[in-house]
C-alpha cells in the first residue's frame, strides 16, 4: 500500500510541474485517523490567545469576510492571498505542500479536485472538530463533494446547481416556447436556427465540466471510487441519453463552435447570436459584468428534462475552504472555514452575489424573492433553489479529475470537428484516463 501511495504522490506531482495542479503529494500521514476531538473550547481559547491564518482563495467575497470575522476576534489576522485562480492557483498549492514549506493554513479547492487532495492525505480531516455535525447544514450536491464516508475535507463554500438562461427577447421575437425537455430543446435549437441561420441555441466547442455536468444530470455515473480503486465507464444508459441528443445538435450545426469565456462568446451573449445557456447559480454575475448591455434580455428556467416532467438537476462549479494538512494554527483556521461557510460569513457573501451551499437561505424568503434586475425583475433565485433541491448526491469526480479534463479536447473534443462520434469520444477519454490511472498506481476497471 505504501509503494502504491508513493507512486500516486510521484505522479501527481508530475502533474503540478506540468502546471495541472491536480495533487497534494508530500503531506502527513495522517489524514484525521486517531486524531483527538476539538472541542469548541479549544477553538474559543485558540481565538482569545489570536495569531495569523493565511487563507489562498480567489472568491471576492472573502474580502468582507475577512475584515469582519478581524472585527469580531481582534487578536487574529487573517492574511488573504488572493491573486490566483484556477491551475495557477492548484500548482502553487501542489509545489508547497510538496516543499513541505509555505502551505497555507485554509486553501480554496473547487469540489472536483478534493479527491486529488485528500486521497494523497493532503488536507486535514475536519470531523475531529465537529464539522461532520454540520452535514443538514447544505444541500446534497456540495456535501456530498467534501465528505467521505466519516471523514470531511472541507466545507462547502458555494453551489452551482444549474439552470438553464435563455434570451427571452429572442425567443418572444421568433415565438419559440422555452424548452422543458430536451428534445423540445432540439427542435427549438432547429426552429432558431432556420428563422435566422446567425443565431444558435448555444455554443459547445467542447467542455469538459460542462459535459460531466450534463452527463449527471442524465443519470449517468462515470467515475466509481473507492480509495486507491477506480472505475472509469461512460457506456451508462444516462451517457447514451446525452449522446444520442447532443450528436444531432453537433451534426445539424446547431451549435455555435465558439469557446466560452472568450470575446466572441461576451458578444454572441450580448446580440443574441447564442440565445441559451446551461450554467452554474453563480453566472448571473457574469451576465451583468460581462455582457450589460443585454440586461432585461435574459431570464432563468429550469434545466431541461432528459424525460418529461423530471425534476432531476445537476452541479456545475463550486468549491469549498480546506485545512492543509501541513498548515498551521489549525484551530483558528478551522474557526475562520466555519464562520465564512457556516455562520454569519454566508449572510454577508450572499449579500454580495454568492450563491450560497445552505440549505437556511436557499429556503429564506428574503433570498428566494430578491428580484434580478437585469433578468427583468425576475426572482430567479427561485429556480436555483429548487435546482439545488433535486441535485443527486451520488455523483463522483476521479481522483486525478484535473488531469482527466485537460486531455478532454484529444479525446471528446474530436467530436466537435466532425468524422468522430461523440460517444466514440468519450470512449477515447475513458481509455486515455484508464491509461493514466494504471500508470500512477490505480487499480482501474
């Protein structure tokens, strides 16, 4: 078992050099097995005696949590790095906890990276300090992405239960009824299309969270795993149900080829040239930020169902505060991850655009009724939360997720350049992350 975990930690160490950021080799063995309760008066005296906690996140809205918890317990610092996202974000954290020099003492880690972290015992199990009690706290999707088992590698920071945008003055101008399935989605994307061959239902060049997004909301259950066991399988009757849709769209050029996040995309968005979007809670920031001058062209609906009257969603993004398990001042990071998550931080990062993982105010009737401006008035947050409701919490990520997805594009990407099925894609994704698994140490099927 040793030389397995060795072999692990070697090559997913290869993987932050390659600035994938896809490991936590190097750090303590003990990842919560024996280790002492943390009782609240532990946590009280650490907060009374004070000292610094260094927190490597990315989310704005940490700003205001840091300088209000300061307020409340004037004996701690808290030292936000903030300048990072993304890989650079997961290579940095990968490189110290590696150098065993410099780790932080909370880390920002997006759900479908946690398993990378903890299977190499890189994060603190944070069960011993009583967060395996707040599990009612959030909704399924979130809690299920931190918690293994018995052991708890992180609260939930935000959600993204998806829904789907689509630009109402588009659909009003060319009298299409918003899509309640997907194959009404498809003769919609058709009727679109033909009206005015300039606009598309959607881009899809080819995304690899977009596509497993998609592939749980379908039923499909890829990834099975079990420690240092891995099943990797997209030949599900969920994964067919998806293919069998997506190709027509792909085959008929329903979709635009454009990549998101990308200018072409802020401007397909904005003069209703893509005139849908299934996406995360969290992207009406982005509407407003990104693309103004759309505001009251847009509103928020229900996923379509994969079948009629279905209610079934799914998670796209998210991420959550971790303990390094090589980080310090433990108790009072452990405090910091509990308020900003937990307690009053969650109020005052809702009030400035998060979407938040807990299950009280995604019920409060103050957050399900806040109107969206620029949705036309629109209490969309009506439809996050009942999407956040009817999230399966049985869906799984790889352990080495980071590296499945970057050679998402060699494998299912092919699909979206024509003369290879998109099913014969995932097929070739599934055999390239087969191969790795094996070669890092997996027991893989």
């Amino acid at each position: 078992m040793r030389r397995t975990t060795g072999r692990l930690m070697r090559g997913l160490a290869v993987l932050s050099v390659l600035t994938l950021g896809a490991t936590a080799c190097g750090g303590s063995d003990d990842d919560g097995a024996g280790q002492k309760p943390v009782s609240a008066g532990d946590v009280r005296a650490a907060l009374k005696k004070g000292g610094t906690v260094t927190v490597w996140a990315w989310e704005p809205t940490l700003k205001t949590v840091a300088a209000d918890f300061q307020k409340k317990y004037p004996n701690v610092k808290i030292n936000l790095v903030g300048e990072r996202s993304g890989d650079k974000h997961y290579t940095a954290l990968s490189n110290v906890i590696s150098a065993e020099k410099g780790v932080p003492d909370v880390a920002q880690v997006e759900y479908f990276a946690l398993g990378q972290y903890s299977l190499t015992k890189g994060l603190t199990d944070l069960a011993p300090f009583g967060a395996d009690k707040l599990a009612d706290k959030y909704t399924p999707g979130p809690w299920n992405a931190v918690s293994d088992g018995d052991k708890v590698y992180g609260l939930p920071m935000d959600s993204g239960p998806m829904a789907l945008y689509y630009n109402k003055k588009i659909f009003d101008k060319y009298r299409i009824e918003v899509p309640t399935t997907w194959d009404e989605y498809l003769e919609a994307a058709r009727k679109l299309h033909k009206a005015d061959p300039k606009v598309y239902i959607a881009n899809d060049a080819g995304d690899a969270g977009f596509t497993t997004s998609m592939l749980w909301q379908a039923g499909s259950r890829p990834y099975k795993v079990d420690g240092t066991k891995v099943k990797v399988d997209f030949s599900d009757a969920g994964a067919k149900k998806y293919t069998d849709t997506w190709q027509k769209l792909i085959d008929e050029k329903l979709l635009a080829p454009i990549n998101g996040w990308t200018d072409d995309w802020y401007k397909g968005l904005g003069n209703g040239t893509i005139a849908t979007l299934a996406s995360g809670a969290w992207m009406p920031a982005n509407f407003v930020t990104g693309v103004p001058k759309a505001s009251g062209d847009w509103r928020a609906a229900p996923l379509p169902a994969w079948t009629k009257g279905d209610k079934a969603s799914a998670e796209n993004g998210g991420s959550s505060l971790t303990l390094p398990a090589l980080g310090k001042n433990k108790e009072l990071a452990y405090a910091f991850v509990e308020y900003a998550n937990s307690g009053a931080g969650v109020q005052s990062r809702v009030k400035e655009g998060a979407f938040p993982a807990t299950e009280a105010e995604l019920r409060s009737e103050e957050f399900r009724n806040t109107e969206f401006a620029y949705f036309g008035g629109q209490k969309a947050n009506q439809v996050f939360a009942d999407s956040a409701a009817n999230v399966a919490d049985d869906w799984s990520y790889l352990p080495f997720q980071q590296y499945a997805n970057s050679i998402f594009n060699d494998t299912v990407g092919k699909a979206y350049l024509g003369g290879t099925k998109l099913s014969d894609g995932l097929k070739s994704w599934q055999d390239a992350s087969v191969k790795y698994g094996k070669e890092q140490g997996f027991t893989v099927e």
